[in-house]
C-alpha cells in the first residue's frame, strides 16, 4: 500500500535530506511539506502547505500523513533568546504532534539530540527532554525519537565551532566506539537515510535511536 508523508522543517540539514529521500521513495504517493514559504522544489506528488506554526491545529487533515517526518529545531543564537528557542524545539514540536495526531497521522519521527532529559543540567538538553516526553505521551501507532550528536554537512548558517568540529569529525568518530557510539558525529542525510529506514519497518511504541544505527538495524 502506498503512504503518505508530511515533513516539517524541510528546509534544515536533516529536513532537505529527508524531502529529497521522499521523493525518491516509491513507497510514499503523496508527500505534504510544512513550510513558512514556497519551496524551490516541484514534484507531482509534492504539496507544500504555507504556515506560520501559529495554530496548527486549524489546518486539519492536512496533517494527517501515515508518517510526520519532524525536523523543526534552531540554535539559541539564532532565535535569540530561551524562551525563543523552546518556542521552536519545543512548542512547535509539541503542537504538530498534536495537531498531527488529531487528524489521522499514525507514526511521528521527530530529530531530538543525545543527551536529552527534562532532567538535564544544560538547557538545551532539558528542551529536547520535555519535548520527547510530551511527543511520547501521544496516542501514535508508533513514536521513533532520533538523537543525533554531532551533525555534519552544509547548513544555511554559519555555527561558531562547528567548521573546526567537522575537521575534527573522522578523529572523533574513531574514539567514539562501543557505548560511545551514539557521540559519533553523523551526517544530516544518515539521519535522514535512518528516519526513513525506522518508518518503513512497521513497529508500533514509543522507541529512541542514537545515531549512527547499528549496521544490522
């Protein structure tokens, strides 16, 4: 049977991969992206719905995908403040999943990061967690949390540290080996190869992935 796909965030690191996997997929038949503004991509099975994350609630089925691809996330440089940030990595998580799940969607993905608590020392992390555990909470088929570490490739903006992080990537992929795998850095597309390789596999629960996946996942 074919599926159907909805993605938010596609214009991020992860989110642009998984679009572009998507559309290479012959699983999927109908593939929706949440966007704040049109994408320079055109497909005939591509349908991008314009929204400012606002009230999510009010779009209705159109969220209701077997399969919500969530990519959402920022930097606290970037939105400038905390309560910013958590708007983002935290409330529009949580209100597309929501939303999501009232209109029919039966399995969400969604990008966290390893380290994640509500318990978490760092303030970062303890956004990830309580995002994670308000998505978790919800009545999904199936809930698949990804926690990358260190994500490589090109961004649309420039991160302070992370140009010498990328050089030092291939040293500290070495070192992080057995229960320091998940530290590993990973690229945006082997998260995204991994979120549609999770979704295709049909599990039902709440289940965390830390990235790289073992070769025989």
């Amino acid at each position: 049977m074919k599926r159907s796909a909805l993605v938010a965030g596609a214009t991020g690191l992860v989110g642009r991969q998984v679009l572009a996997r998507l559309l290479r997929d012959p699983a999927y038949a109908q593939i929706s992206v949440l966007a704040r503004r049109p994408l320079a991509v055109s497909d005939p099975r591509l349908k991008t719905v314009i929204s400012d994350f606002a009230d999510l609630a009010a779009l209705g089925e159109v969220l209701g995908a077997d399969d919500v691809y969530c990519c959402l996330g920022t930097t606290l440089r970037r939105a400038g403040s905390k309560a910013a940030f958590a708007d983002v990595d935290e409330r529009m998580v949580v209100d597309l999943a929501r939303a999501a799940r009232t209109a029919g969607a039966r399995q969400f993905l969604v990008v966290s990061a390893v380290g994640a608590s509500e318990h978490a020392l760092a303030f970062y992390s303890r956004v990830k967690g309580r995002m994670e555990k308000a998505v978790g909470a919800l009545d999904f088929a199936a809930v698949h949390i990804f926690q990358p570490s260190l994500l490589l490739g090109e961004r649309d903006e420039r991160r302070p540290g992370e140009a010498l992080a990328q050089q030092l990537a291939p040293l500290l992929e070495k070192l992080a080996r057995g229960p320091l795998r998940r530290y590993q850095p990973v690229s945006g597309d082997a998260v995204a190869e991994a979120m549609l390789r999770i979704a295709l596999r049909g599990e039902r629960g709440v289940h965390r992935h830390y990235l790289p996946l073992p070769d025989d996942s």
